[in-house]
C-alpha cells in the first residue's frame, strides 16, 4: 500500500522535475515489495492525472507535464526490469496504440504488466498505422492484442482497426482501453465477440488470470 504522504512527495517532486528523488522514492517502494500493480496505479496514474488536472487549471505548464510524463516512462521501466517475472508459458500478447494516437504510457504499462505475468509481450509504441498493425499480427500471431486509445478523435480510427482484425483474424482476442474509452463508448464493442474493454490494470490483472 502506498501511503499519502508518500504520494504527496512524489507528486511534489514530479512537478519539480526531480528525477533522481522520484527514482529514490520507487527504488524505495520496491524494497518493500509494493506489487507493480500499486504503483503503476497509485503512484505513475494517480500523479499524472493530478498534473493533467493542474494543468487544465493553469496552476502548471504544459512543460512540467511533458516533463513528468518523461520521467515516469523511464520509471515505468525501472519498475518492469526490478520486477520478478513469472515463467514464460508460451502466450504472447501484442500491445500498440492507434494511428494518430501519440501518447504511450498506459499501452506501456500494460505491455510490462503482460511480461511481469510470464507472457512473450512486444510493445509496438505510439502512432502505428492500421496497416502495419494488421500485418504484424499476420506475421506474430498473438494470443491477445491490446489497443490504447486516449484521443477522442482517434475513436472511429479504432472501429475501423478492429472491424479489419476481425473479419482477417476471427480468432484474435482484443483488448481495448484508454481514455478516449471512458464515457460510455465500451458500449459499440459489445457488436465485435472477441474484444473487451478494460477500464485498468485492475480488470486487466483478472483478464490474465481468467484467460484460456
């Protein structure tokens, strides 16, 4: 459990820009054995919709949240390479963001959270073009791709992936979340059979544990 006052001075130190006391703060929960979980969620999440709120309220600048941004992606990495995996049982998840879609930090967490579960994960990163995606799955054949979308105007870009996945890849078992996601849009998914809207890594740990 990550307290409040340790959040509270992480959250200070992110607006700061401090990435060496924000690294002393996670090195620290991971001594304690946080699970990954708790501070993907309570820590990573939690403080950059705090800054994203800020932000919106113009008590800080678009370049502090670029900066917190910046240095959480490279924690988000610390986290998955400290964290202890479980053995590889030969399931492989795909995880990529939508075209036009360029902020990846979620589909990296998620990406990480697969690897630390024991799946063979690739992360394709942001922006990568509905072709490309199509052709890789053609090419890897993964038990589970995961699509981010944060931008709402991405949205019908996502319809139109998974509509093409579906019809090539019958199969293929999608998982969708982000933002964009929020406000009710799960409800369009419920025509595609083999896709499912995760809302966190809540409901992404028990998809693991539930998937055959």
């Amino acid at each position: 459990m990550i307290s409040e006052s340790v959040y509270l001075h992480y959250l200070s130190s992110l607006l700061d820009g401090d990435k060496e006391q924000c690294t002393q703060i996670v090195n620290a929960l991971l001594d304690k054995n946080i699970p990954v979980k708790d501070i993907y969620l309570n820590l990573f999440q939690r403080s950059l919709y705090r800054i994203g709120e800020l932000w919106e309220k113009d008590r800080c600048s678009i370049a502090d949240e670029h900066i917190a941004t910046k240095i959480t992606e490279g924690l988000v990495e610390i986290v998955a390479s400290k964290a202890e995996s479980a053995s590889q049982d030969g399931r492989s998840a795909l995880i990529t963001c939508i075209d036009k879609e360029y902020h990846e930090l979620g589909a990296r967490m998620v990406a990480n959270f697969f690897q630390i579960n024991g799946w063979n994960t690739n992360f394709l990163g942001s922006n990568t073009p509905r072709s490309e995606v199509v052709s890789i799955v053609k090419k890897r054949k993964p038990n589970v791709l995961g699509i981010s979308n944060n931008f709402y105007i991405n949205f019908l870009r996502l319809l139109k992936l998974i509509d093409e996945l579906q019809k090539e890849f019958p199969e293929l078992d999608i998982i969708v979340g982000g933002q964009a996601l929020a406000e009710g849009k799960e409800e369009l998914f419920k025509r595609f059979p083999k896709v499912k809207y995760l809302e966190s890594l809540n409901d992404l740990e028990e998809y693991i544990e539930k998937f055959e």
